[in-house]
C-alpha cells in the first residue's frame, strides 16, 4: 500500500509535464502563426485541445508560457553553440568550417522556429529581450574565438567587429530560411554560407 501511495505523486507529476509540453507546443505553432502580440491563452489552448482553465492551472499569462518556452530552447541552443562553435584544428578550410557552423545552427532554427519569432520579433517581453541580448552578445564571443585562428594579424577590435558583421548576415539569412522550404530553403541555405565565405575569405591570412 505505501508503494502504490508513493506511485501516485509521481504519476501526477509525469501528467503534468506532458501537460506542460503539450501547451508548449501548441504555444509555439500559435507563436509561429500570428507573432506574440497577437496570440492570446485561448488561442493556445484551442490549440493544445484543453480549456482555458486547464491551462491556466499550469501558467498564469501567455507571458509565462513565453518564457518558459524560450528558456528551453535557450538551454538547447546553448549546447548548439558548444557543437556548432567548439575549437577547430588550425588547418581546416574556411569553407568547411563556415558550413559546418552555419548546418548546426540553421539545423536548429528549422525545428524550432518559434525561437526565431521569440528572440528575434519586435514584440517580446522584456525579461526575454534581455534574454536575446545576453545570447547575442555570447554569439559574438564565440565567432570570436571561430574567427581567431584565420585572422591571426587581426587586432582584437577588428575581429570583434567583423564577428558582429557575421552574425548580423546570418540572422538576415536565417530569416529568410525560415520562409522559404525544400529546394528553396536549402538555396537560401547554400547562399548564406556564401556570403559569409566571400566576406571572410579576402581577410583570411594564408
């Protein structure tokens, strides 16, 4: 009997994560669709097929369906950067090094790309534009110490600057990525690497 009591929390618990990430997911479809301002809880509880009361037991306001959101996809993004950005062996091309990194992270927005909309949009919270902010900021450090090894004459403002520039090309391609699909996003994918190999490749010392 003690072991079925203690079974019974748990249980409960596992209902309400899976209640969770359903409302996350129906969360970011409405997100993707009509942008944050306009999405309303009604909308990502007709969504997630339960009633607003349901989801009301779970998060207060779409605000904190937001956050949460981005927070988890925050801490997956993070492993991205560690996979995408990670130390290269000096003798690697480029090119290689430039798709390689472009693949992971392009990877990522296509099956999250509500995190484009929350990070990225004209309408977030605050607490997650500070979010964007720090993550920016850490984007460019780590283009940073990518971009180092091919720059080795470089002096510390210009590799800054030009990780910045390399960063601001890639979320003006990515945008376009995510509008587009098959061929045609795989196109918009090729013609970003391109960009940034042609901007990069003059600068590189051989």
């Amino acid at each position: 009997m003690e072991q079925a009591a203690d079974e019974r929390p748990r249980r409960r618990q596992a209902r309400g994560e899976r209640r969770i990430a359903q409302l996350l997911e129906a969360a970011a479809s409405v997100f993707c669709t009509t942008g944050y301002t306009a999405a309303s809880t009604n909308a990502i509880a007709r969504k997630a097929g339960v009633s607003p009361g349901t989801l009301y037991q779970f998060f207060p306001n779409k605000e904190a369906i937001a956050v949460e959101l981005s927070d988890r996809l925050m801490h997956e993004m993070r492993e991205t950067y560690g996979t995408a950005l990670r130390p290269i062996a000096p003798e690697t091309p480029l090119e290689e090094a430039i798709a390689a990194a472009v693949d992971r992270f392009v990877d990522f927005n296509c099956r999250h790309p509500v995190f484009f909309t929350l990070m990225h949009g004209p309408d977030v919270p605050g607490a997650m534009a500070q979010e964007h902010d720090a993550l920016h900021a850490a984007l460019v450090d780590r283009v940073e110490a990518l971009l180092t090894p091919f720059l080795p004459d470089a002096r510390t403002g210009e590799i800054t600057r030009r990780s910045r520039m390399c960063v601001a090309i890639y979320k003006g391609g990515l945008e376009l990525i995510l509008a587009h699909e098959g061929a045609e996003r795989e196109a918009y994918v090729q013609e970003l690497k391109d960009a940034l190999f042609r901007y990069l490749d003059p600068l590189v010392v051989d």
